[in-house]
C-alpha cells in the first residue's frame, strides 16, 4: 500500500472517528493507521525528504551502534526524542524510502504498543525504539 493510500484511508477513519461511529466491526489496522497518520502529520514541510530520509537513517545506525551497550540477551531498548523518533517512523512507514537505503543489518521493522514503539530485528538483537519522555 503507498503512502497516499494510507493517507486517504486514515482520514476515512479519523473522520468517522470524530463522528463517534462505534469500533465495533473496525480492524486493528483501521485503528493503527489513524494512530500512525496523528504521528506523521507533523512531518516538517520545510525538511526537503531526501534529507529527512537521509536523517533517518542516520538514526537508525546510531540506534544499530547503540543496541549492543543496552542489549540485555536477544532484547534491547534505544529512546529517542519525540522529533527523531518521528523522523525515523516517517522515513520507515510513511515515505517511499527505497529498501537499499535502510542499513542491511536490519532485516525487519515494524510498530508495536499501538504503533507508540519501532520494532527492528538484526541477526543479533530485536531492538525497540521508544520516545524518551519529556
């Protein structure tokens, strides 16, 4: 599914949301992807996106250096601040980033705590990434 078509489908919902249609009968997925478009709506317009994705994975190295001081076993936990975190979700979940960009150590990623929570495996760790409260 493209970013736009997340996009066009969170509104769906995030207006019926606001009209108080009752959850029943609505997915997980409807409900995380209003989440997830709440968190990219603040997406810096002035931020050209080749230096918002290249930012990103800046982060996500630094988060791949950092993992293995945390790690307790297989299991690590790297916080980031709300305005990084929000950058990496964007470059990972809500813009084109071409696969060939994201650092090869990470095999899979996903959101996790009602998409509050980046989930990265590698070979060595499963590492979530949590907004560092404020």
């Amino acid at each position: 599914m493209s970013p736009k078509s997340v996009e066009v489908k969170a509104e769906v919902w995030a207006d019926r949301e606001r009209a108080s249609v009752p959850a029943v009968g609505r997915s997980k997925f409807d409900r995380c992807t209003i989440t997830l478009s709440r968190i990219m709506a603040e997406l810096d317009p002035d931020i050209p996106e080749n230096k918002h994705i290249k930012q990103a994975i800046n982060h996500l190295e630094k988060v791949l250096e950092y993992a293995p001081m945390v790690a307790e076993g297989r299991d690590a936990t790297v916080h980031l601040t709300p305005q990084d975190w929000k950058v990496v979700a964007d470059a990972l979940f809500n813009m084109e980033t071409p696969e060939s960009a994201i650092p090869d150590a990470i095999e899979d990623y996903g959101l996790a705590d009602e998409n509050r929570v980046i989930t990265l495996t590698t070979d060595e760790y499963d590492i979530e990434i949590e907004i560092v409260a404020t």
